[in-house]
C-alpha cells in the first residue's frame, strides 16, 4: 500500500523527517518497506520555461522546417528550427532551454545547441507528449496567451514533489488501509508525548439542493448487503481532474480518468469507503436492484471482458440488467464517460465473505474489493457520500438532486469489550499509565463507556475487526506505546529442556549443509501446485477454496516445483542448475484419511562444472547424482540398503535403493514427458528421498575414535567378463559378503562393451584395495582371498577372467 506523505499531511500536521516517521510506522505495526521520492512530472520541468514566439520563417533548406525566433525573458531572442505544423508567430509556449533533459522516453534526452539542415537552433519547442503532459503530439502545446514570458514551466504546470511510503500492510489492518488510517495511528503515538491535531475531511458544506433525480433502491439479499446508501448529483460536467488530484493518484499509482471517477478514488484512498459512480439516465426504470445474479448470466465489465456470473455474485442492476459486480468491478454499460451528466453516487457496506469469494471467482483484485473483503466501516457510508459529493460538485459542478437513501435495517453495533488493568500490566510485563492507556484508546477511536478504578468498558467501532478480545486490546494498548519502551528485566529464568538423541531439524540441516557446499541450491516451492501436472487418477488433495486454477491441489511429489524452477532459469539463459528441497507432499487414498509425507527432493541439469578455459566442459549424468545420493547416505550413517532398477514412469530409466521392502531414494533421468509439461529444454536427472523412511532407519551414532592404521593398503584388479543385466553393485555386494575382515574398498574403473566381446557380454574392470589393521598383507594371503572372490563370482554371475 502506498502513502502520499503529501497526502497524509492533510489529516495530520507533522514537520518530522520522512524516515522518522517511517521508523515510528514500523514500530506501531505498519512495516514501512520502502520510500521514494516523485515527481508529478518526470524531470520536474528543469531548464523548460514559458516564451513567446516573436517570428516564423521559412526553413531555406528543409520544407517541413521552420525557422523562429522565441523570447523567453533573456535580453536576445533564440533562434529555434521547429518541425510543427501549428507553430505561429504571438503564440506562448513551452521552451526546453539547452542543457534540459526532455523524458519522452525512459533514457530521456538533453537540448544540445546544434545546427539542422545548416540552421543553428538554440532550444527546442515542446508538444505535451515530450514533456510528460499528455499523449499529444499533433504539434507543440500552445498556452493561455496571458501566460507570462519567461515563467519556469514548472511553476506554470504546478509541477509537485512528494514523498511516497510503501507500507506492508497486513490483512487484519484494514483499518489502515487510508491517509486517515494510516494518519490516526501516526496521531495515536505522537500525542503520547505531544499534541497533535488529527483532522478529519469536513463535510459540512453538504447541501441537498433539489430533488429532481430520485432514484429507487431495492435490496433484496440482507446477509449480503447489510447497508446501501446512495444519491444522485445532476448537471455535472466531466472533464480532466485538476492537477493537484491528478497528482495526488499519481503518486499512489493511480491512473487518473476523470473529475468523476477521480473523485471516488480519491474519497477511498482518503478514509477508506469504496464509492461507485453510475451514469444515472443509463439505470433503466430509474430504479436500483441489489440482489444475486442468475447462474451463467452474461456481464461485460468496464475491462471489456465477457465474463459468465455466478448464481453467488452479488449484483447491483437496474429494472433490466446488471450494471455492477457488487464492490468488485463495475460494468461497461453503466460507467461514467464524457457525456455522462448526471451520476448516482453508491456508498455501501457489502459481506466480506461474498466479496472474497466472487473476487477470487473471477480472478478480479481491485481496491475496492481490497478493503470489502477484508471488512469496511459499515458506519461510514453517509460521510464517505457526502464528502466524495462535495468533492464532485467542487470539480464538475452539478446539484445533489435527491434525499440520501440510506437502507440500513440492522445497524452493525460497535464490539464491548472489558479491559482490566491488571491484565494489561500481567501480559506486557510493566505496569503503564491508566492515563496513557485511555489516552492510546481514546486517539484509536475506541470509547470509553464506563470506567471503574480496576477496569475499563469500551465500545471498539466495527471497523476494527482484529480487535473483539481483551488480548486484542492490550496489543492495541502495546503496539502503540512502543514494544521497545517495555524494560528488560535484570535476570531471565527459563527451564532447559532435554535434547532428544536424534532431532530431524538438525539432521536436516547437516544434509543441508553437504549438498550446499557441493555446490546445490535450495528451494523452497508452494506446496499448492496446478492439477495438470497430474495424472486423473492420481489420489490428489483438492483445495476447497483455491486461489487460482493454478494452486488448486496440495503438491504429490516435490518434482513439479523444481522443474518449474530450471525452466524459470533456463527461459533466462542459465542453463546448470543444481536444486534441492525439503518438502512435505500430500495425497488422499480412496478409502484412507490424508497421508503427508516428508520428501528430499534432488535436481541436476546442464554442466556438471562452471564455464572455464581450462577444461572442456561435462554434462551432468546419472552417476553424479548417485554418487551425490550415497554421499548423503554416509554422512547419515546408513550403509545397509539395495540397489535395484525399477519401473516409474517418470523416468526414462530408474534405479532405487530399498531397504527390506521400502523404498529409500529413487532417482534417474526425467522422461520428455515431464519436462514438456513445464516447457523445460535440456535433460534433468532427479532423486527423491523418503525422508520420513530416512530418519526411522537412522539410530543413534555415538561419536567413535580409530586410530590410523598404519599397515599399508594392497590392490589387486580384475577383468571380468559379464552378463550385460550385470550390475557392479552385485560385484560389490558378494565382494564383501566374501571377505568382510581386509577387504576395505571396491571400484569399477572400466567398462568395455565393443565388438571383440560376444553379443550380450560387457568387461568390467574392478580394483579391490585390503588392508589389516594388525599387520602387514603377504601377497600368499591376498591371492587365497582373490581365489574365493573369483569362484564367487563364477557361481553366482557367470563371469568369466579375461
């Protein structure tokens, strides 16, 4: 949310430093996350001036040129060649002077003295659209004649600097959604040491002056719409805001469109009541109809988009159609235009719920339905109307020509809350004030109804929709006094709780740690995913109220958000990634309550090594992430598993690690069909771990200490002729069941598939390293142990020595 400081100086007068008062937001629970500083025109108008053109004279050399001689104050004219096709001798226009820098782009461009088709020109004449007042550029912008020669263009225009402060507002704090919300809080705590006057915008100018425009309203959903209050304003004229509310929007990031339209927004980003303006000679029967929409009935809102209603939209229409989604978006037919002459001016309180729920229906986030669905002031409807007429009569002209309708038949009463002293100073742990606690309540606009000398009996108005308990209060009571004013006590007393043998949390982090520092990336993915990414059959968990079509199920498996994250990376030319993520993902069997499962997620793509001179480069491959999966495997301590292929759609080829029947890991390369799913260009190759699995089979690891052997090791290597479904894990495994006391280490350092060797054979070339930690090897007892490893591997994979 933005905050013209400008703007908010109008409710509260302040001369403190914008960082000041942005450190004191903060402190009171409006994180300030940002200030800028703007200009209502970009540049300011530096070195642009108002001058008046003495001569026009034919360019000698250029046929669509002129030459002009221009006063703008200085004891000589300028000579200035001009391309415009309206330019004439007696006009007053703007000069860019040499040296100023002209923004018709985002670079922008300085006035140079230069010389065009042999003619020196000293300046430049301006159209609106190269000085960032309008779109125009038919010719240059011709002024009121009576403007005066030599008046810098920024004071003529009215040219405005402001400070903008972006706050992160929170959505209980709808009340703070305004200048005067935001002013109110600011007030709350300044007056606690000085006093400073809050204005509110007056309305006392209000006058009905005829009634000649009566328009009927008819309400026919109450839960709906709780209050509707409306008038109409006659022989108005819509024209271009003035520059101060143009500015004002501006600066908030509002585009303005008219004096009409302007004013309503102004009234909403000013104390916080949307407001909607129709053109009144468009509601057909002079009647207005609150009530739900027929299901499918077709809309076309002032975006120009057809959209289907829902049979829950809550409508606002005339005796014949639609004219509006009920605090959401307003309707192409009925909007206020340049030929509108009278309005009918809409102030209402609408259910926050229903709101929320068409918004999100239609993908439709306005600033209206900003603050409706989060909760307005029901009790400021009539002073949101009269404020934002006086302001349209003010801008367009115009009479109010009706009574105020005002359909309120349950009035929203303010929440009673008793608030006790001692509680007050229990939980915040230092006794304040009774003074400055009715001093904090009273500038929130909370009332004090009746007071005793233990406790308060207060009214919090209905606008404050975070506030309905005691504890709500006393943080009211704390946020404003200042967090940081409550005293440390002298000693903290705390009870030290038992670490248990194994935490997951710092399991998670060493493993964390590793894959960091062998280069990996975390992620952190929404665990709410877009259902396309799933087969139908698949045992997904539907969101009952999803944000989007995109987040409508909880996340299976914890692969789609990181292939989202490498195409993301690989659409902006970074093409090796290395990912992973802890993640818990969701499923619901048939006929079994919800499973959530911890997950570690691993994704590899690209190059396996930076871009360098010095070598060439290597793609990632499966061996990389396999050996990535054991390395995670040996810091955890597990060594007892299997390694078997299995069968997973998702791969093109797979291989898993179990441990007796579940599985561990499974990991491979991703299959084309679920990397086009996510439009990703190069191949991914993927691990998933069971992380739950993992920590059941992860014991308690006392710390241990060997001491270095210092016999030295013996390799011994074998060419082994195999079957091709051979896999060197089945070498390793019977390896070691052969000789589990010195045989320390296996590695396949060579594999030989070629047309020497028969059909359906592969060499695997295979080092052994021993060593005993009590002596030295002799080459007799190495060769016994070699023997039975060979006949082992005869008997149990048909090998053959090559």
């Amino acid at each position: 949310m933005k905050i013209s400081l400008n703007w908010l100086k109008e409710h509260i007068n302040t001369e403190l430093p914008v960082d000041e008062i942005a450190a004191i937001l903060t402190d009171i629970g409006l994180e300030v996350e940002g200030i800028s500083e703007i200009e209502s025109i970009k540049g300011g108008l530096k070195g642009l001036v108002i001058g008046e053109v003495k001569k026009v004279m034919p360019h000698p050399n250029a046929d669509r040129l002129q030459l002009t001689k221009v006063d703008v104050g200085h004891a000589d004219l300028l000579d200035i060649v001009c391309g415009a096709p309206n330019v004439t001798e007696g006009q007053k226009v703007v000069v860019a002077l040499l040296g100023a820098i002209l923004y018709a782009d985002e670079k922008g461009f300085e006035i140079k003295k230069s010389k065009i088709r042999g003619e020196v020109s000293e300046g430049m004449l301006c159209a609106e659209d190269e000085i960032g007042l309008g779109d125009s550029h038919d010719g240059i912008m011709v002024l009121d004649p009576k403007a005066k020669v030599g008046t810098p263009a920024a004071k003529y225009f009215e040219v405005t600097t402001d400070t903008v402060i972006e706050i992160g507002l929170t959505p209980n704090r709808i009340d703070a959604a305004s200048h005067f919300g935001v002013a109110r809080d600011l007030a709350a705590y300044l007056n606690l040491n000085e006093k400073v006057e809050l204005k509110k915008p007056s309305i006392a100018k209000f006058k009905i002056q005829n009634t000649e425009l009566p328009i009927a309203v008819d309400i026919h959903d109450l839960d709906a719409c709780p209050r509707y209050s409306a008038l109409t304003i006659n022989n108005i004229k819509v024209k271009e805001s003035p520059r101060w509310l143009q500015n004002y929007l501006k600066a908030i990031g509002l585009k303005p469109i008219n004096n009409v339209v302007d004013a309503t927004n102004y009234v909403l980003h000013d104390i916080g009541q949307p407001l909607h303006a129709f053109d009144a000679n468009k509601i057909s029967g002079k009647q207005v109809i609150v009530k739900k929409a027929d299901k499918n009935q077709a809309f076309t809102t002032l975006d120009g988009i057809d959209r289907k209603l829902s049979s829950e939209d809550l409508m606002i229409c005339n005796s014949s159609e639609p004219m509006c989604i009920a605090g959401v978006f307003g309707g192409e037919k009925s909007g206020v235009t340049a030929k509108t002459k009278a309005v009918f001016l809409e102030s209402a309180y609408f259910n926050p719920v229903i709101i929320r729920k068409t918004a999100k229906r239609h993908g439709l986030n306005t600033d209206a339905s900003f603050r409706y669905e989060r909760g307005t002031d029901p009790n400021i409807t009539i002073d949101a109307l009269k404020q934002a007429a006086i302001l349209i009569q003010k801008l367009s002209g115009g009479q109010v020509s009706s009574e105020i309708i005002d359909f309120y038949p349950k009035p929203i009463e303010n929440h009673i809350v008793e608030l006790n002293y001692d509680s007050i100073d229990r939980l915040i742990g230092q006794e304040i004030p009774k003074k400055t606690v009715k001093s904090i309540l009273v500038n929130l606009e909370i009332k004090i109804l009746n007071e005793s000398k233990s406790s308060l009996r207060l009214g919090v108005p209905a606008y404050r929709v975070d506030v309905t308990r005691e504890v709500d209060l006393i943080e009211e009571i704390l946020r404003i006094y200042g967090y940081n004013r409550v005293k440390l006590p002298k000693f903290l007393r705390t009870n030290i709780s038992p670490v248990p043998k194994i935490s997951p949390t710092q399991i998670e982090n060493k493993i964390a740690t590793l894959l960091s520092s062998r280069g990996y990336a975390e992620l952190f993915n929404n665990s709410l995913t877009n259902p396309s990414y799933y087969a139908k059959d698949e045992n997904l968990v539907h969101m009952l109220n999803p944000l989007s079509k995109e987040t409508a199920v909880m996340r299976a498996s914890l692969l789609y958000g990181g292939l989202e994250s490498i195409a993301y990376n690989q659409n902006r030319k970074r093409k090796s990634l290395k990912f992973y993520e802890f993640g818990k993902t969701y499923i619901k069997p048939a006929k079994e309550d919800y499973n959530e499962t911890r997950g570690l997620a691993i994704w590899l793509t690209g190059d396996d090594q930076p871009e360098s001179w010095q070598q060439d480069l290597e793609a990632t491959d499966f061996f990389g992430l396999k050996e990535t999966i054991e390395s995670i495997l040996i810091r955890l301590g597990i060594v007892k598993y299997k390694v078997q292929a299995c069968d997973d759609v998702r791969f093109t080829s797979a291989m898993e690690l179990v441990r007796g029947k579940n599985q561990l890991v499974v990991f491979g390369e991703l299959n084309h069909k679920e990397l086009e799913k996510l439009g990703v260009k190069e191949a991914v190759f993927y691990a998933e771990f069971n992380w739950d699995l993992v920590l059941k089979y992860l014991g308690h690891q006392p710390i241990q200490y060997k001491s270095v052997i210092k016999f030295p090791t013996v390799r011994r290597d074998l060419a082994l002729l195999l079957d091709q479904s051979v896999e060197y894990d089945q070498i390793n495994r019977i390896a070691k069941e052969t000789e589990k006391r010195i045989l320390k280490e296996t590695n396949l350092f060579d594999v030989y598939e070629g047309k020497k060797l028969a059909e359906g054979k592969k060499s695997y070339a295979v080092s052994f390293f021993f060593q005993d930690e009590n002596k030295t090897l002799t080459d007799k007892h190495i060769d016994k142990v070699m023997e039975r490893m060979i006949t082992a591997f005869k008997k149990e994979l048909n090998a053959e020595l090559r």
